[in-house]
C-alpha cells in the first residue's frame, strides 16, 4: 500500500481522482460519471442500489467521498481510487479539464509539472506500471476553423503545453483523454445540423478530402487525431471521459433527443468500426455524462449543464437505452425518500406588481434552468413561472416556512402545480449532506483512509 503526496501549490485539486464505471456493453468500456453537484444528492447507499439493478460494474466519481466509499463496500462494484493494489485501479487524473477555455488559462502552468510529481510518487510506491497518470482534456483544446477534421490541431495558446503532456503521456505508455461533445458543436456550429449529431442516417455527410463523415463524433474524434498527430503522436490512445445529450434547459435538449443520440453512439461504439482517420480502432475507452442531474452545477454555458443525466435527480430513468440489460428497461432508484408533498406557489391574493423581482432573487440560489428558452418549463405563463422559481427555493431550502416568504407573496398548496412535461419538484429528505469541505492537504489521507474500509 503507499499513500501519494502532492505539493498543494499545484493545481487546486490537482490529485483528484477520476473512478471509472463500466457498464455491461459489447464494447471494450463504456462508462458513466457519477456527478454529486446536488443540494440534496441522492443517498449514497441508493445510488449504489441503482448502479447495481442496472448492472454497472465500475464507477466513476470526480471526488472520493468517505461516505461514497462506504456505500461501495461490499458492492462488488470495482472503484478505480490508486490504492490500495486490492483494488487495481488504472488511472489518476491530475485535474478536470484543467484547460478548459472558461478558465482563461489559469491552471495550463502547472499541469505537466502536477503529473511529473504524481508519476514519481507511483515510482516510489512501485505501482507505475499499474496505475496511469492521465489529465482530462476539454472539447475546446483542440479546434478546426474550416469545419475540417484535416485542419485539426489544438489551440494556439496549448501548443507548448500539450507537447510536453503527450511526451509525458507516451514516455509512460498512457493514454489520452478527453471530452468530445457533439451536443456543444451542433450548439455552436451553424454548419451542423441536428441528424449529423444524432447519428441519423438520413443526416448530409460532410466530406473532407477522401474522407467521408457521416456523424458528429466521428468528425470530432478525428479533428483531436489529426491535432495529436501534428503534435507528434499520431497512434497514441485516446480515452473519451465524457460524452453525453442534455435533456432540458435548452431547444434540442429533450428525453427523446437524448435517447436517440445515446441509442446512436452506443450503437456506432459497438460495431468498432472507428473513424476515417482510425478505421477499426475506436476509443479504448468512452465515459457517459451522466449517471443524474444535478442542480448545483454551473450555468455559465447554459441551463442544460445541470440536466445531463440519464436518470433524473432522484434516480427515475428519463428514457430507455440499452446498457447491457437486453430488453428490460433501465431500473429506477428504490425506496426513494422525500420531502413532505408540498409545493411553494404564488399567492393570487396578493399584490403581485413587485413579484418578479422576487422570482429573480429566488433563481440566483435555486435551479430555475426548466425556464430557460427551449426549456421543459419555458412555456409556463405567468404567474405559473413566478410559482416555479418559489418552489425551487422552498425545496432547497428544505420545505422551511421561510423558504416560501418571499414578503407575503408566497403560499405552501398539497396540490402538485405541476403542467405538462413541467414538473415541479419535491426534494429528497436526506441526511446526507454532500461534499465534505477537505482542506487539500489531507485529501489523499483522508482518501487513503476511506479506502482502506472498504
């Protein structure tokens, strides 16, 4: 057993461990990230309960959470945390997405030097050559401007960087990995249309040269080839740690989209067809994102970042797509508890001249993403909206008198406001209460410690 240090200068999280989920698919791996950006995460012991009725074998978390682990224990779900060697894991990933554009360059310094200092601790404790470093890459670090897989290469403001990160990477037979977001090029790319995406086979082919794409991901994949080739490594493996469809907060980002484009890209995975650029090897390895929603997670690229999931918040299957059960469907999470059944809505009593700007102040702490345009609240009229963002407060707030306030304006009903697809919410009752705070310090003991219970 050996506990790894770092030097907490490098990269705020930089030893953050990324656990792997493999579900049971005809593919070498196809996994799911377990995301707990939640206000009220579903209990640890339950998630563990949904990843095993649907036939999960391996999970990825992006913190390793003392109680997380616990639940694990026993499972028979294989956690990928570094050590101990009972519990082989197969990589550690410095960071996430550490050069993600919006972060404006401010972690890009330190990431190769976090690696080095993270392979010489794997040296030290013998286990290098079990146990690979690997740093999550985003689907903004490489680009093409002319639309072009041929003209791929990785921004400017990367070069130096991602030079040394493969040679890095290839010195120590690592793979590379990386986000590919068809759902975010189709977004951006007025070039894309929405069949290319979704791997429809009635979508316009894009051709580049001799090459012929038929969907999104393919033109994607090999835009990061063609990048990594003009760095120098042409045949490196690349690992694709998240990929996914959103189901709400946006146009496009629907149940029935989602499924159609998950439908696809497992089905394309499954044939090991690979690209143009890379016939017959596809990614050794490909991550779904994600396992559920989580309304905590940052808007800044819109309300759909926290509608990810395959499973609702609470753990109820959104769409059906199959994972490996055959025709069952995906299982939903059992025994769910919740908070009384009792809504927040606007009192229609009162003067409502001022309510919005209370509806406002309620949305800048609660998850109001359903409203965005295109979003599966968005046609709610008013004051049905209004009603929305005060229950989203209350329910955050945990059902508290004071969370349904708001000067008066607000009125606690047992009658469901919900409308259509637009559902109003009612929390999980959990004593879980999420992330600890952990001072970075002590994030590996405290991880080593965790581990050593199970």
């Amino acid at each position: 057993m050996a506990l790894l240090h770092y030097n907490q200068n490098y990269l705020g999280f930089v030893a953050k461990l990324l656990l792997i989920a493999t579900l049971a698919v005809g593919v070498e791996a196809i996994g799911v990230n377990w995301g707990r950006n939640s206000s009220h995460p579903l209990p640890p012991l339950k998630v563990v309960q949904l990843l095993k009725f649907n036939n999960v074998t391996k999970v990825r978390l992006y913190e390793a959470d003392p109680f997380v682990l616990q639940a694990l224990q026993g499972s028979k779900i294989e956690v990928i945390l570094g050590i101990p060697n009972s519990l082989l894991p197969r990589y550690i990933a410095v960071g996430d997405s550490p050069f993600l554009q919006s972060y404006g360059g401010q972690y890009v310094p330190y990431v190769v030097g976090a690696s080095m200092n993270i392979q010489a601790a794997l040296t030290k404790a013998n286990i290098a050559d079990q146990v690979k470093v690997v740093i999550p890459c985003s689907y903004d670090a490489f680009q093409t401007e002319s639309g072009l897989p041929s003209k791929g290469h990785f921004r400017s403001d990367l070069n130096k960087t991602m030079i040394q990160l493969l040679a890095f990477l290839s010195k120590h037979n690592s793979p590379f990995m990386s986000s590919i977001s068809p759902f975010h090029l189709f977004q951006q790319n007025k070039n894309i249309s929405l069949h290319f995406s979704l791997f429809k086979e009635t979508s316009h082919p894009h051709k580049d040269g001799k090459k012929v794409y038929d969907n999104s991901f393919d033109l994607s994949y090999d835009t990061l080839v063609t990048a990594m080739s003009g760095a120098g490594f042409p045949q490196m493996d690349i690992i694709i740690d998240q990929i996914g469809w959103p189901t709400d907060g946006v146009v496009n980002a629907n149940s029935s989209t989602a499924e159609t484009f998950m439908k696809g890209l497992l089905s394309h995975l499954r044939k090991k067809s690979g690209t143009p650029l890379r016939p017959h090897k596809p990614p050794k390895e490909a991550y779904i994102l994600s396992l559920l929603d989580e309304d905590q997670k940052s808007i800044v690229d819109g309300g759909f970042e926290r509608h990810w999931g395959i499973f609702t918040f609470d753990g109820q299957a959104k769409y059906n797509v199959d994972f490996g059960q055959g025709s069952r469907s995906l299982v939903n999470a059992q025994n769910v508890e919740y908070l009384s059944a009792k809504w927040c809505v606007v009192n229609d009593n009162k003067d409502l001249s001022n309510v919005t700007a209370s509806a406002l102040d309620a949305c800048s702490n609660a998850d109001c993403s359903a409203l965005s345009p295109g979003g599966s609240c968005y046609n709610l009229t008013w004051p049905g909206n209004i009603s929305y963002a005060f229950n989203s407060y209350y329910q955050l707030h945990d059902q508290s008198p004071d969370g349904c306030e708001f000067g008066g304006l607000g009125l606690v009903t047992t009658v469901d406001p919900s409308v259509d697809n637009c559902r109003f919410s009612v929390q999980l009752r959990t004593a879980y209460g999420g992330f600890l705070q952990v001072p970075s310090s002590m994030y590996l003991i405290l991880l080593y410690m965790a581990v050593f219970l199970i």
